[in-house]
C-alpha cells in the first residue's frame, strides 16, 4: 500500500507535499504530481499539507478515483525508480489518462 495523488492534483501542483516528504518520492509531470509507489514510506506527511486534498491512502481513494492509482504507477514506467524526485526535476511522462483529461480547475 502506498499513497496515491488523484483528480484534485491535475493542473493545480502545490507542491507543499514535495516540501513535506522526507524520502523525496514525489516526482513532478506536467499536469500533475506522483508518488513513487516503491520509494514512498507510507508517513503520511505530504497528507494533510495538500491544500486541494488530493492525496489519499491507496484504500482510502475514493471509487470515483480509482483510476489514479494505475496512473501513479503509469508515470512511473518510463522513469523507474530514480531514487529522488529531486534529481529528476519536472518531467512530461504524464500517463495517457492524465493527458486526455479536460483542464482542471478555476480558470480554465
């Protein structure tokens, strides 16, 4: 089990919850934020800092969002395990999903 990022994310990235983690899992595509299912360390940290409260407990995600545990893991497939978020920096490898998706957020 691990942390998932969902819908609320998409086109908004805070990063507050990259700030808070301590083990630097939480990597940055163009729409939204991931966290590396095997680096993360289930704290919880990053939890209540997002301010769009889009980061839940894998069994905590809503159903409505149970697709973006699969695009957590998505992200992750051309990138493997780098090791740190930070030593990547923002990336493009937004799952097709997340690409698809219309513009999220006021403003749009």
């Amino acid at each position: 089990m691990t942390y998932v990022i969902a819908e609320p994310c998409v086109d908004v990235i805070d990063k507050a919850c990259i700030e808070e983690c301590p083990v630097d899992c939480i990597y940055e595509g163009s729409r939204m934020l991931y966290i590396h299912p095997d680096e993360c360390v289930d704290c919880g940290a990053c939890e209540p800092v997002c301010p769009v409260e889009a980061i839940f407990y894998e069994d905590d995600l809503p159903e409505k969002w149970n697709d973006y545990t699969q695009a957590n893991v998505d992200f992750f497939d051309e990138l493997g395990s780098p090791g740190g978020a930070s030593k990547v920096g923002a990336t493009d490898h937004d799952p097709a999903f997340i690409k698809a998706l219309p513009p999220q957020g006021e403003g749009h």
